[in-house]
C-alpha cells in the first residue's frame, strides 16, 4: 500500500503541545489504543524537563484506560468533550485539573464542524482496513470519526488486526450538512441503512499506519441483583399496561437504553415477559444483554453506535458475523442519537438517574451537585424525544443513608417538562397529564424508599403555596444533613421553619 507503517511512538512525535486531537470510538469500543499511551510518554519527560505539554481531545463518548486514564495520570489533557467514564478522569476534573465539556452525544460532531471548539489537528482512528484510494472500515464503533477525519489536517490509522476484516459491513457511514444546507436523515425504521460501509478520507492527509492487535477495553458490568431486577420488571410492567391500553401500539416500539447494570436488567426483563413483542432498538449502545436477545428472537434488529459489550461477547459476534450482519448496524453518534430520528420513530427511551426530586426534575451527573459523575451522554438526545422519557433508579444508595428521591435535585439535566415516567424498585410514577403538585404526590407515594416517604411528605406540607411548591430555604434540606451527619435520614426539617 502507498500508506508508510510507523511505530506508535513516531505517530506520537507528532502531536505536539497545544494541539487538538479527536479520537474514533464511542466508549471504549473502537477506540485507538497504541498511540495514546506514546503521546503520555512525551508528556511525562516534557514536564520531567520542565516544559508544559497538554492536549485537547475530542471523542465520540467515553474512551478507556489507554486514553482517558493513562493521560490524565500525566497530566496531558488541557481540554476534553464529551463523555467519560474513567475513575482517574474523573478525579482530575473534580479538582480542577481539566477542562470538561459534558455536551449531549449527538451535538458533538456538529459542534467540532461550526468551529465551537477550535480547530482538529490530528485525528487518531482505529480501523480494520484501510485502501489506497481512501476507504477506511471502522471497528466496533461510529463516533465522530468521519467529521473528525475531515477536519483533521493529519491522520493517523491504527490498523488493528485482532478481528481480521469481520466488522467490514456492519457500519452505515453518513455525515449530515451543515445548515443551511441540513436535509431530513431518511431513516424511517431501525434497520434502514442510508450511507456506505466504509469511510472515505483524504489519502494524502494520513501521516502513517500504526499496526495493532489488541481488544477493546470492555466495562465488566455485575450481575442485576435484586433491587435491579425489581426495577426491571417494572419497567416492563409498565411498558406492558401501557401496550394493553393502546398507548403503545400492539407491534411496539422501538427501544433506547442506557449503560449499566439496571439498563441491563430493565432489557433482560422485556426479554422474558412474554407480553412483550418482540422488538427493535435504536439506541447508542448496545450491550451484551441485547445481544443475547437478538439471539434468542427476542430483539429483532439494533441499531447503535457502539458495541459497547465484553471481549467475550464481541468474539462470539465476529464468530457468527453472518447471523449478525442482517440484524445490526453502526451509526455516527449524530445520526444513532439524532433527535429528529427518535421522535420520527417514537423511541421508548429508557435512562438512569443518580436522583429525582418530587417534580420529575432529574440529575444523572452530579454527585451531591458538585462532583461530576461520567457525563449526560445520549440521554438528552432520547429523553427530549421520546415517544415515552422513563428514568429509573434504586431509591436509596449508600446503605439507605441517600435518597434518590429528593425535594429539589442538586443538579438539574433533564427538566420536569421532559420526563414522563421515574421507576425505582418501589414502584411507577406516571407523570404523564398532570400537574407539578399531582406529580410530587406521585413521586413520594410511589417511588420514595419508606425510610424516607414520610420526610417527604413533610417537605411538602412546609412548602410555600405555588404552581411549583417549594420551601427554599429547605429545598436542599436532605442535602445538607448529608453533608453534615453522614445520613440524609437525619434532616430535620425544624431547622428550617
């Protein structure tokens, strides 16, 4: 091939300090792996010698340890957008270390073309193939790659080996115009494809190729457990009644889900009912549970931007890639989280929380407000848009000494006008129809864990009459006796009449 094979450290040479890079991938899925670690290697001897060295990095979501943990160890990042989910990341942007944009997944590509964030330098893009001419195929993920690869003045291939040229096939690649130019993505059910399998750059533009073989640095997730399971058969309890009614047509809808355990159990418990149809999904991700479903029939077709399952699962897709190639497809993020998509097919989106408050607004990234979690993700993109927003969440954390249900939430991500439904392992609040006081008593009636129901009611009583009740002063009540005592089951609510 006309492409030179360089080391990882010689394509690391040429980032320098100040540069931007944007990375393919969308959690860890397809993402490079060789070339950043080289580039933490610069950074360490160029503050060894004194001199600073940081980096601007763009992704399409969350990244792994090569990436996001290894190069915030060595303090090499300046600036990161959006998503991430790494514990060393994490830290360095709750003290101040980094500065995170935590932007909704299906902005981010947009927003690097209106030139909102600066220019791209590099872009660094695992592949399993690459021709001459340009085509490069993609791994387990869309992400942000094609706008990335032309804004880029250089690119860089990881050229990974593992799974030979077996994800040839499963992506859609389609990059939308920029207004005023935008036309309608014509997607009208999950399985539509409406690009090409491949991604076309401009040859000259790559600097070299960087030979790989290594796997993705898949998320292990624990099995649901009890309260997870609960969770999750409410879901579907509820998704049912809803179809039974005529709410959700008899043929179902198309499903968006979120990442982790409770996300998983929610899945597994549609799977198993057998009031539920089987269905399609149009998601960001997709996890090891939905595979297992289109194994067994039970989702008919997932449409993603990411893989985001174990190594194990990901071989076994590769294995039977022919089974698979007919019932998936990868998307770019701004076309697998695209807005105008998810209210066209009337998407069912299904997310998590990290609290609630007695109104529906919820917070899915703040801890106690302050401490960034991972990042808002997709679920913007869906909750705006679904045919039904739900959010779900155990009621109580940190051995029953946190409520997920609050008076007001200390962050706000999703408003109150855009959640329909909040489901713990307590119960259902269907929002859906009514007003801010019926929804409070929904809320605490329904979903609030019995240690803290009757606080709440208190709350309530002691909230200054309005549209929205509340008492501010008070409003943070639990909070507080968090911070203070150790136990939100401590408030009292005495301290502030």
């Amino acid at each position: 091939m006309a492409y030179r094979i360089i080391s990882a450290a010689e394509a690391a040479s040429y980032v320098k300090h100040g540069m931007n890079i944007a990375l393919s991938g969308f959690t860890p899925a397809g993402v490079p792996k060789e070339v950043t670690p080289e580039i933490a290697h610069i950074a360490e001897a160029e503050h060894a010698a004194g001199r600073p060295y940081q980096i601007g990095v763009f992704t399409g979501a969350s990244t792994g340890e090569s990436t996001d943990g290894i190069l915030s160890r060595v303090h090499a990042i300046r600036y990161r957008a959006p998503y991430t989910t790494n514990k060393d990341f994490r830290t360095a942007v709750n003290n101040g270390e980094i500065a995170y944009n935590d932007l909704q997944l299906s902005q981010m590509a947009q927003e690097l073309r209106y030139g909102f964030m600066g220019k791209v330098d590099i872009a660094i893009i695992e592949a399993c193939d690459i021709t001459e001419d340009g085509k490069v195929y993609l791994t387990a993920a869309g992400g942000i790659s094609p706008t990335a690869c032309r804004l880029a003045d250089k690119i860089i291939i990881e050229l990974n080996s593992l799974y030979g040229t077996r994800p040839k096939g499963l992506h859609d690649v389609y990059e939308l115009a920029d207004p005023p130019y935008r036309r309608e993505i014509p997607i009208y059910k999950p399985s539509d494809r409406i690009g090409t399998p491949y991604m076309q750059i401009d040859p000259k533009k790559v600097i070299g190729i960087v030979e790989a073989h290594r796997p993705d640095e898949a998320r292990a997730f624990t099995a649901p457990d009890e309260i997870s399971d609960k969770i999750g058969h409410n879901v579907a309890d509820f998704l049912i009644n809803d179809m039974k009614r005529g709410i959700i047509p008899s043929t179902f809808l198309p499903l968006q889900s979120g990442v982790g355990n409770v996300a998983n159990a929610v899945l597994a418990a549609l799977g198993s009912d057998p009031g539920v149809p089987a269905f399609e999904m149009y998601t960001e991700v997709i996890q090891d549970s939905v595979i297992k479903l289109i194994r067994e029939g039970h989702c008919k077709f997932g449409s993603t931007c990411s893989l985001t399952v174990s190594n194990e699962c990901l071989q076994g897709i590769y294995d039977d890639i022919d089974f698979f190639k007919d019932k998936l497809v990868l998307r770019q993020s701004e076309v697998s989280n695209s807005p105008e998509i998810a209210r066209r097919l009337g998407v069912i989106a299904m997310n998590t929380a990290l609290e609630a408050d007695i109104y529906g607004n919820v917070n899915s990234t703040h801890v106690g407000g302050i401490k960034m979690m991972n990042g808002i993700g997709g679920s913007g993109d869906f909750t705006r848009n679904g045919y039904i927003s739900i959010f779900s969440c155990p009621s109580v954390a940190k051995e029953g000494k946190i409520s997920a249900i609050v008076p007001f939430v200390s962050h706000v991500d999703h408003n109150e006008h855009s959640v329909n439904v909040i489901i713990t392992e307590q119960g259902i609040a269907d929002l859906r129809g009514k007003s801010p006081v019926e929804r409070s008593k929904t809320i605490i009636e329904n979903c609030a864990h019995p240690d803290y129901k009757q606080l709440l009611w208190d709350y309530l009583k002691m909230c200054q009459k309005g549209q929205t009740p509340h008492n501010l002063h008070a409003a943070f009540g639990m909070h507080t006796a968090l911070t203070k005592k150790g136990d939100m089951r401590l408030t009292d609510w005495s301290e502030y009449l």
